[in-house]
C-alpha cells in the first residue's frame, strides 16, 4: 500500500522531571513525532483541551496531581477524541499498573525507558486510534444520514416532525410565534410523464436548493413527501411566512430547471399557517391548517400562496369554519392529484 502523506503524529509528553522530558523528546523527535510537553497536570489538561494530541505519554509520579488523576479526567471528558494513554512508572509493581490501567491509562511502560518496547507500544496505541478516529467520523456520517433525505440534502420527515415538535413546545412555552408553510410542485406528476423521472428528481433537488438560499438559517427545511417541502419559520407570524413563500413561489416561477437533455419551468403552490392561532392548539392542528391552505391554493388555480383562515382562503373555501370545526377540510386531497 502506499504511504499516504499524513501529518506526524502529536505527542504529548508529561513528567515533572526537566531532564527526562529532554531526553524522550530528542528520541522521539528523531523518529520523526512532533512533540508538545507538559510539566505538570494541570499543564497537560489544559494542553488537551486546546489541541488534542495523538497520544500522551504520562509520568505517574508528579506533584499536586498525579498520572492517574490526569488519566481519569481526560478520560472522563466526553467532548475529546479518543486520546491513547500509555503511563511511564518507575513502580514496577503490579498494583501501580493496575491503577494507571484503572484509571483510563491504555497502556504502561516501566521506567528506565526501553525505546524500542515503547516505540512499539505507541505504534499499536496510534493504530487504534485511527480506526477510533475512522469509528468517531462514520457515526458523525451515520447521524448525518439519519436525518437527511437522500435525493434533496434538506431534512427527512422524521426529522421534520421531531423538530416541528420542540419547536411548538418551545412556541408555546415562551408564547412566540411559529410559522409553518407547506410547499408543493404545481402538476409535478407531468414533468414526470413529459421529461422523464431523472429530470423530476432533479427539480426536486434544485428546489430544495432555492429553499435553503432563500430561508432564513433559523428556519428548519424538509422533504415531507414526494414533490411536498415544509418549511418551519420560527418566531415568525404568518403574514411574514407569506412574504417568504411569495417570494420562493417568485423564484421558481422564473427558474430553469435543469436536466439532462434540457431545461424545464414550473410554479408552485403553497399553504400556510401559524401559531398563535385560536384553533390551532397542537402540531397536528398546525400541519393540517397549512395542508388545508395548500389545498386550497390548488383548488384556486395553483402558482400562489394561501394563508390558513386569511380572506383569500376564506373567498375560495366554502363553509370553511363549519367543515373545520368537524375536522374535514382539505382531508389530505392536496395530495390525491
Ligand atoms: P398538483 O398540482 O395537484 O400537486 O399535481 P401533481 O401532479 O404535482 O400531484 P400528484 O400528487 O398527482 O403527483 C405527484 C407526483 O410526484 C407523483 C409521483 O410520481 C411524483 N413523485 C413523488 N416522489 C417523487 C420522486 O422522488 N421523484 C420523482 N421524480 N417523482 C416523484
Ligand atoms: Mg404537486
Ligand atoms: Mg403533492
């Protein structure tokens, strides 16, 4: 296999003794590590905190805090990497390597230093912790995964739905604000019939784009299902929202979409609502309100935005609050094409 070039490896040598720090740098500087030391513990913790290191190499025996304090707390600190400890104890006894070991240490060496042993004891140690390392960044990647919809980037409806959720707690704990619009893609399934499946996945994710340009960093952007998209607006009041979904409704409206072997345009409808309402009391209520606008906003000739219980949703609605009261309007039928 071939050498990749990485850094040297970041050693972190702690001893009280002047003398012993000079002469393990020199050795371990010439094998090519780069090294930091530390003269006491408390040194050496704030060292950590400031640049993890690859490996420290801990003398048990020091002043006001010893090795194996030092060794339990960074092990203790669950914002570090994965750090190898390997102690240095001129204690050749069994119980002072239990101790080290006890306290969080890897891995000991005995006092005088036998170079080649500790050399190979920090190749096995800095072998860990590269696949610690490779361990820690594929759980990062796995969470990231968790969350995200595959083919937009934004959030999946999970997430989505765990995030509308503290967000309305949160709204109606402190009595703010919170603004919900619900995106759909006008006649989506035509692009579909027309331009072929590959070019409808791309406008999906190319809308998912404008939608993360245009929102705010505060506010939350999902795929809620097929060619639907939720935004969450905190602190925002729905005349607010509206302005925002105009002006995406705006965008779209004179963007190219691109695809392979073209160019598309498209419009957009959408439903919006917002807490506080005096019939929306819980998340549901608040999703359904905008899902009702959306329908409407269908029903009214698509390529606008509606607000929920606002004149335009009212001027197209029928009987409107009787149905809502009885929970029946709009009934999902946005979504039946
Ligand atoms: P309307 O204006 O009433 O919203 O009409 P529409 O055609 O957009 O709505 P309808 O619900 O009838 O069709 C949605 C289409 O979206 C049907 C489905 O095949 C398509 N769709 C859902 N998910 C995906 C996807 O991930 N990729 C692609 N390319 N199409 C999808
Ligand atoms: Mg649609
Ligand atoms: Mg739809």
């Amino acid at each position: 296999m071939a050498v990749e070039e990485q850094p040297r490896p970041l050693i972190l040598i702690v001893d009280d003794h002047p003398d012993n720090v000079e002469v393990l740098k020199v050795r371990l500087e010439a094998l090519g590590y780069r090294i930091v030391t530390a003269p006491d513990g408390e040194t050496a913790l704030r060292m950590v905190a400031e640049q993890p290191p690859d490996l420290i190499l801990l003398d048990v025996m020091m002043p006001h805090m010893d090795g194996n304090e030092v060794a339990r707390r960074i092990k203790a600190d669950k914002t570090l990497p994965y750090i190898p400890i390997i102690m240095q104890t001129a204690l050749d006894t069994t119980q002072s390597k239990v101790t080290g070991l006890d306290s969080g240490a890897d891995d000991y060496i005995t006092k005088p230093i036998n170079y080649p042993e500790l050399v190979a004891r920090m190749t096995a140690a800095l072998r860990m912790k590269r696949v610690q390392d490779e361990l820690a960044a594929k759980n990062v990647q796995l969470a990231e995964m968790a969350i995200t919809d595959a083919l937009t980037g934004v959030f999946n409806r999970r997430h989505l739905d765990e995030t509308l959720d503290e967000m309305f707690e949160h709204s109606m704990r402190l009595d703010e604000s919170l603004a919900l619009a619900m995106f759909d893609i006008d006649h989506f399934k035509h692009v579909n019939d027309t331009c072929g499946h590959q070019a409808g996945d791309m406008v999906l994710s190319q809308f998912a784009q404008l939608l993360k340009h245009l929102a705010r960093d505060i506010d939350r952007i999902g795929r809620y299902g097929g060619e639907e998209f939720m935004v969450l607006l905190p602190g925002t009041v729905p005349d607010a929202a509206v302005t925002f979904a105009n002006r995406v409704r705006q965008e779209v409206e004179k963007h190219q979409f691109e695809y392979h072997g073209g160019a598309l345009t498209c419009s957009i409808s959408v439903g919006v609502a917002g807490y506080k309402h005096p019939r929306i009391h819980t998340r549901q209520q608040l999703v359904k309100a905008a899902d009702d606008a959306l329908y409407v906003a269908k029903a009214a000739g698509r390529n606008r935005v509606i607000k929920y219980d606002g004149a335009e949703f009212h001027a197209n609605v029928k009987d409107v609050d009787d149905q809502h009261e009885s929970g029946t309007v709009g009934g999902g039928a946005a979504r039946s094409g």
